[in-house]
C-alpha cells in the first residue's frame, strides 16, 4: 500500500509523521529517503511525539550514528543517522541489525547507506522537494499498514 501527502511547512511535516507513527507497532523499521535539507530530521521529530517523546530531545544523531528515547509508554525509538558511514562494517559494529530485530521501533534516515542489513518488509517514506516550503512525501508500507 502507498499513501502521499503534500506538505507545505515543518509542522505538516511533522504532523504526517505524527499519523504515521500512531500505526507503528514495535519492531516496525521505517527508512527515510530524501537529499539533505528535505525535512527527515523534522519528520522525525513529529513521529516521536506521537510516543509522548518532545520534539526538542530529538536531534540528528549524525556524529553518534544512533539515538535512543524511550516513550510515556516504555517503547524505545531508535533514531539512526547513517549519513557518515563509511561502510556497513561501521553499523555492524555498533550492533544495528540487533535494534531492527529488537523490541523497539527503528527509524533511519540515509539507510541506503545499510540497505544489505535491512529486511524486506520496512516502511519506506520518501520525501521530495518541490519547492522551497513545500514537500511531496511517500508512504509505501510493505506489511501490515
């Protein structure tokens, strides 16, 4: 199934990310595909807010590859920035591929970067620009949603 929004600021944005996120359920992984500024920083923080995680605790993680926050309702979010990875060894170091099989739900901006280490059935959202302000996103759901 695949569902599209237009978004014309960072709180819609956010808030399609909000509608996403409510429809997760744990071990869920959804990858970010989109060029640098398009809003998956931003799209990220309105998907943890539907978990009661503030959207000010919520920062690219792009120097420490992963951030984890725990939601009102004890399920953990785990916040990849794969970005400056070097290789897939890096990711495999850190033990990445035990978060996508974890409890928790994943979501990953660059993750073309480690597309070998992720399986079939993620959540692909890709955000386009189409103007300054303006974003096309694409939901494509590959299981459940």
């Amino acid at each position: 199934m695949e569902k599209s929004y237009h978004s014309s600021s960072e709180a819609e944005t956010m808030a399609i990310a909000k509608t996403l996120a409510e429809k997760v359920i744990a071990g869920d992984i959804i990858c970010l595909y989109g060029e640098l500024g398009a809003g998956k920083t931003h799209f990220v923080k309105g998907f943890a807010e539907a978990f009661g995680i503030s959207r000010e605790q919520v920062s690219s993680p792009t120097f420490n590859l992963i951030q984890e926050y725990v939601g009102t309702d004890g399920l953990i979010l785990y916040h990849f920035d794969c970005y400056r990875l070097e290789s897939i060894s890096e990711a495999l170091e850190i033990g990445a591929e035990e978060y996508f099989y974890g409890d928790g739900v994943s979501i990953i901006e660059w993750p073309e970067k480690i597309s070998e280490l992720l399986p079939d059935d993620v959540i692909q959202v890709f955000i386009s620009v189409t103007d300054e302000n303006s974003r096309l996103i694409n939901i494509k759901y590959q299981k459940h949603n």
